[in-house]
C-alpha cells in the first residue's frame, strides 16, 4: 500500500467516510474534520509509519508541517519518512 492510499484511509476512517470521498484536493475541514480529529488522524499516521509528525495541535499554524489539503499531508508524510531512512 502506497503512503497516499494509507493516509487517505486514516483519514477517511477518522472523518467516516468511504476512502472513494476522499481526494487529494479535500482540506480536512471539507471533510468534517475537527481539531479532534486531526490530532487523532495525526496519530494514527505517526503509528502506520513509524514516524513523528513536527506538529503542535495547541499552534497548527506555528507547525512547518503543511495540513492545508491531503495532498499536502501525503507530501510532508513523504519527506519525513524520506528523512528517517
């Protein structure tokens, strides 16, 4: 399974939805995504990878870490594991 289909089904799970709903263009907030729920997607992500997410949920925006669109967070997902290896 590729990173983008991975984290498109943890997302789709934490907003219950079909992972067909899901695009690479969706922001989480077009998605009923919460601040809740994104630091549970958040979480399941850094469990699936083995990896830790540069994320403060109390400062999302003081993060580097981009969570504007899906593709956004497939990218940076991407890179931190490109950066673990």
């Amino acid at each position: 399974m590729s990173v983008q289909d991975k984290v498109i089904e943890i997302i789709a799970e934490q907003a219950v939805l079909e992972t067909s709903d899901v695009t690479l263009e969706s922001s989480l907030e077009d998605l009923g995504i919460d601040s809740l729920g994104l630091v549970e997607s958040i979480f399941a992500i850094e469990e699936a990878f083995d990896i830790s997410v540069p994320f403060n949920a109390n400062e999302p925006t003081a993060s580097d870490f981009d969570i504007s669109s899906v593709a956004s967070i497939v990218s940076g997902i991407e890179k931190l594991i490109a950066e673990q290896t």
